[in-house]
C-alpha cells in the first residue's frame, strides 16, 4: 500500500551517513478509502459554525438617543451617516468582527465586562463629537449638540437590550 523506499544521504561531516524512511505521500491520499463523499444535506447537519461571537461571554447593546426624532427631522441619509459614522466608532474600539447592527442598534460582544464597559463609555465620549446638522425646516437650531447613546450589558444581546432600554428611560 505504502511505497516507501531507504536511501542513504550524506551529510556535510566526513564518515558519517544518515538513513531516512522517505514516504510516498501521493499514493497515501489516493487511497480508495481515505475519499468519502458528503452530500450537502449531511454536510449541513454535522457541521458546526466556527464563529468568534460564540466565544465572547458578555454582549453590549447600543442605541442613539431620539433616534426617531432624528428620523422625523432629518433626510434617511444624514440618519444613515451618523449610524455609519457611530458604527465607524464602535469599529475602531472593538473590531468589525465584534461589532453587529440590527436595525437602529448595534450589539457588541467582548470576553471582558471591564474591557467592554471601558470600551462603551470611550465610544460614548466621542460620540458627543459627532455633530448633528440642524434640520432642514429649523433655521434657529444651531446643529451644535453630540450624537447621545445608550447602551445596556448582559449575559445575552436580549439582557443587554432589555438594560439598554432601562437606562434610556432613566
């Protein structure tokens, strides 16, 4: 099965010779039992999601304040680039790996409750930073108020949310 063959090898010292056991690896891997074919159903079920998130023990929810006032005074697109510009942040803090949206709301997970809580509140101080531009239809509104966020830690991104929303009611 195996075909393996000895041959001698000189080295750099005078007198001396060594013996290796050289392998035929290419006949070892087209043997006809090493190959199984999966079909795809099978390989769907055996399967198993190497995924970082799985292995981060706490999650963060975070929001911006009023995000429906936003929506009501400003265009889709100012809303969209203040989330991106918030998303730009947590990126650069946590990682974009770590960093998950759905909907108006981010998730984050970390494998440290200080780092991740750190972390929230260096976000949250720049994003006082990001300006919102006044709306449209109201010339006295300077524009100069930060982006505000809230945010919430749990053992689950549904804990996290649920402390989110507890806070933002405060």
């Amino acid at each position: 099965m195996l075909q393996s063959s000895t041959d001698q090898l000189m080295s750099a010292q005078s007198n001396r010779s060594h013996t290796a056991e050289i392998v035929d690896m290419v006949s070892l891997l087209d043997t006809p039992g090493r190959k199984r074919q999966v079909s795809p159903v099978e390989s769907r079920q055996s399967a198993t999601l190497l995924s970082m998130r799985q292995r981060l023990r706490f999650q963060a929810s975070i929001g911006a304040d009023d995000i429906e006032l936003l929506k009501s005074c400003h265009s889709a697109a100012t809303v969209d680039s203040l989330m991106r510009q918030l998303r730009q942040l947590l990126n650069a803090e946590f990682g974009q790996l770590r960093v998950f949206r759905y909907r108006q709301v981010f998730s984050v997970g970390h494998h440290s409750l200080e780092d991740l809580i750190g972390g929230l509140l260096r976000v949250q101080f720049h994003a006082r930073a990001i300006r919102i531009p006044a709306p449209a239809n109201d010339l006295s509104a300077a524009g100069t108020s930060g982006l505000t966020l809230s945010w919430g830690v749990g053992d689950s991104v549904i804990e996290a949310d649920n402390e989110r929303l507890r806070r933002r009611r405060r």
